[in-house]
C-alpha cells in the first residue's frame, strides 16, 4: 500500500540570498555547537500544508544532542528545533483546519504513513515511517516553518508564548502520565528538571500524591511549589531505604536512569515509566530480580501522538500548566545553547525558549 500523502524527502529549504529569504534559520553545518544564521526559502507550498511566522521555540536537550550528533543519527547541514509556536501565514489549497492568522503550534512529529496499525490506532508517534521535526527538512530554530496542516494544533491565547516547551517536553510527561495514573496513586516523578517540574504539575492536577526525586536537595522548595507533596533526595540510601514500597508508579524524566532505585521504590506490580533521552543510550543496567519478584513493569514512551497532544493542551490551559522558562531574543540564540547544552553561566530553570518578536523589527520575509 503507499501512502496517502506526499512525500518530503526532496523538499528541502533552501539557503538564499536575503532578499528573496522566507525566513532565517540557525544552521549547524556539521557535527557540535557551532551555528551561523542563513537566510533560506521553503520548498513551495503543498495543498495540505500550511507555513507559520515562528513566534516562539523552545530549546531541548535533544536538539543539542542532535546537533552534536550524540546519537550518530544526525544528516547535516541541519536545523534543530521542535517545540514551536507561531502564527499561520499561508494555507495549502485543501487545508480546512486552519485560516492564516491562526494560533498554532508544531509537535514534534513532522510526518507519519497514517496508514499503519500505530497510525490507525492514533499513535502516530510510534509509525515505523515517521519524520520528526528535526531532520531533512529545516526545524523550528527559524523564524519561518512549513509542514502538514495535520500536524499543527491550535494554540488558545491564554498559553503564553513561554510555553512553547509543552509542545515537546508537555506531551512527553502527559501522554503517559495521562494514559497511567487514576487519581489517589502515589507518583514518583525522577528529576525536577525541564521534564520533570511540568510532570510533577501534571501529576499533581491529575489527583495523586506526588513525591519529587532529586539529587539536588536545593530544589525541594521549588519542587513543592510545582506541586509535589514529598521530596526524596536519591543520593541520600537511608531515605531511599525508608522509602521503599512507598510509590505505585514513577516517571523517570532524568537522562541517567537509577533503575535500581525504581525498583526499590514501587510497591508490587507497580510501574516506572522511562521518558528522559539519555545522551549515551547504551550505559544502563539493573538488577532484573527486585522487578521480577515484585511483578514490575518497565517501560517507555516518545513524546506523545497527536491526539495525545491536543489534549495536553486542552489540559494545560484548563489547569495552567505551563513551563518556567527563560526567554532569549532570536539573535541571542548561542546565549541559550550556552546555557543548555555547557552550563554556562548555569543550567536553564528551567527551559529555555527563542522568541523571534524582536528579530522581525530588522528582518521582513519574502512572499
């Protein structure tokens, strides 16, 4: 069977001269940190695409593992960014789901077959065929993107352009969180981190006693006031000890996994669910007994699909979930990638988003 879409491979942006540009994209041009700002034209407008004015795009930590090509997945030259916002500039002639002027905002998800068993149970973001936003064609550090109508959501005014990171780090912690808990059960969210803090609000909103896992003892204050309702520092054995058999579930947002003390934590037949990307995928062990003995389940979830998505943000507005996040002008960009991906001056607190308002007073793009 072939799909019933077109397909993207040759479509491409191309880098031009200012002049004739729809937009400015940050390109890496091969493996690590270094960017440059080129001008560049999308490929032209399908009739079941749209193209948006970028308002707003968060920065994730696999945007700087892809850059650094941590994976060894990366095709350069490339453009990273896949938490974004904007507001739609052109419609494809059979789009219905939009009008330019739209609010919208782009899942990490850039294409699936949408003929598969996944896709026509609704979980696009496992298809065997999908594209995700960051890959041979330009991703949301720009301030001009062009995809699917299908893969865009609408985006209610009350979100503020701040949380651009719900369109990646949001539907990561709420798919599963959503598709798991039942409100009374006991929820363990690893690491209060650009994940974490929005899994503890989720959770929190979602009816269960929330206890926050970190290894920095200085976040406790701020992890109660996203709404965890205990706090276990993992380096502290004893407290962990006490703990033990204490939690039904847990979400697993840290990017090095402590599956040993998951296991210790959950009573019987609990779960933990894996949802932090590791920078080196292939360095993590357990002892598989304390799960076996205590019918545990391990597993995992990507981002969420796109229904999954849509109701994140339903959630997130009815309930005011939104990130904290640390915003940085478009031309700030290397400001932000210092910040996220070295630690320099310090670590986000706790996302950080590229808003592109200020670049537009020097920058006009080309119909």
């Amino acid at each position: 069977m072939t799909s019933s879409h077109q397909v993207y491979s040759d479509r491409t942006s191309k880098i031009c001269d200012i002049g004739d540009a729809h937009g400015v994209a940050i390109l890496s041009k091969a493996a690590g940190l270094d960017v440059e700002y080129v001008p560049f034209r999308h490929a032209p407008l399908l009739d079941n695409e749209i193209r948006i004015r970028v308002t707003d795009s968060g920065l994730c930590q696999s945007d700087a593992f892809m850059m650094k090509n941590a994976w060894g997945i990366s095709a350069f030259p490339l453009v990273a960014g896949h938490e974004i916002l904007g507001i739609v500039t052109h419609i494809g002639e059979k789009v219905t789901k939009f009008q330019v002027g739209d609010r919208v905002g782009q899942e990490p998800l850039k294409d699936s077959c949408e003929h598969c068993h996944d896709c026509m149970l609704g979980f696009t973001n496992v298809c065997s065929q999908n594209r995700f936003t960051i890959g041979q064609e330009f991703g949301g550090f720009a301030t001009s993107f062009q995809s699917r109508a299908n893969n865009f959501t609408k985006i209610p005014d009350i979100i503020p352009g701040s949380a651009a990171p719900l369109m990646c780090a949001g539907t990561t912690v709420y798919s599963p969180l959503s598709r798991d808990l039942s409100p009374g059960m006991k929820v363990g969210i690893i690491g209060v981190g650009g994940l974490g803090h929005l899994g503890i609000m989720y959770a929190n909103k979602m009816g269960c006693e929330v206890t926050a896992i970190s290894t920095s003892l200085d976040k406790e204050a701020e992890a109660k006031s996203f709404g965890a309702h205990h706090f276990l520092v993992s380096k502290d054995l004893e407290a962990v000890k006490n703990a033990e058999r204490t939690l039904d579930y847990i979400l697993d947002t840290a990017t090095v996994y402590s599956l040993d003390m998951s296991t210790t934590l959950l009573k019987p037949r609990g779960v933990v669910n894996i949802v932090g990307a590791p920078d080196d995928p292939k360095h993590h062990s357990f002892n598989a007994f304390s799960a076996v003995s205590k019918n545990l389940t391990i597993k995992g979830s990507a981002a969420g699909s796109r229904l999954e998505t849509e109701k994140m943000i339903e959630f997130s507005a009815r309930h005011s979930v939104y990130p904290k996040s640390e915003v940085y002008k478009f031309s700030d960009f290397n400001l932000a990638l210092d910040s996220l991906a070295r630690g320099i001056p310090r670590a986000p607190r706790y996302r950080a988003v590229l808003e592109t308002a200020s670049f537009f007073e020097n920058f006009t793009p080309s119909n």
